[in-house]
C-alpha cells in the first residue's frame, strides 16, 4: 500500500513518447519499502524523479475488511427492508 509518494517533474512528460522507468529499493525496515525512480526520455534526460514508502499489507487483512463491509451492507438492507427477508413481492399470475 503506498503511504507516501513525492513526484519532481523535471521537465514535461509529453504522449505519444517512450519513456524509461528506472525503480530501485533503497531500504526496508519491516514492512516499509522505500523507492526510488526516474522517467528519462529517449535521448537519456532525466524527465521525473521521485521517491515513495510502500507499507506491505497481508491480503487477509483486505479479505478482512470487504468481508466486514459485506456483513455492514447486508445488516443495513435488512434494517431498511424490516427485516432479513428483504420486501415483500406479489405472487406472480
């Protein structure tokens, strides 16, 4: 997950051009990651520098929480319809 992300354009990153991504880990301390990057254009200029922290994040914990906003909505729905069973329909002909 990005905590912290610091981007200097050094010049303008025109379209339809190819650039170059350069990325390098410089450090770690537990579950903290912290990059470094240039963008240079064809001829080799330096376009874009920048540096981030990324913070790594099990997928359980994710899995967690959309788990948790299933269970939130589903309890809402219920609340707004009077009740699990949700609204009343006619029976079909």
């Amino acid at each position: 997950m990005t905590r912290r992300l610091e981007i200097e354009y050094l010049q303008p990153v025109l379209l339809d051009v190819t650039y170059r991504l350069e990325a390098h880990l410089t450090g770690r301390d537990g579950r903290r990651l912290q990059v470094e990057a240039t963008i240079t254009d064809p001829e080799g200029q330096r376009v874009l520098t920048s540096t981030a922290m990324f913070v790594l994040v099990d997928v359980a914990h994710f899995a967690a929480a959309y788990a948790r906003s299933l269970e939130s909505a589903i309890t809402k729905t219920a609340e707004e319809t009077g009740g699990p069973r949700g609204v009343e329909r006619e029976p079909r002909p």
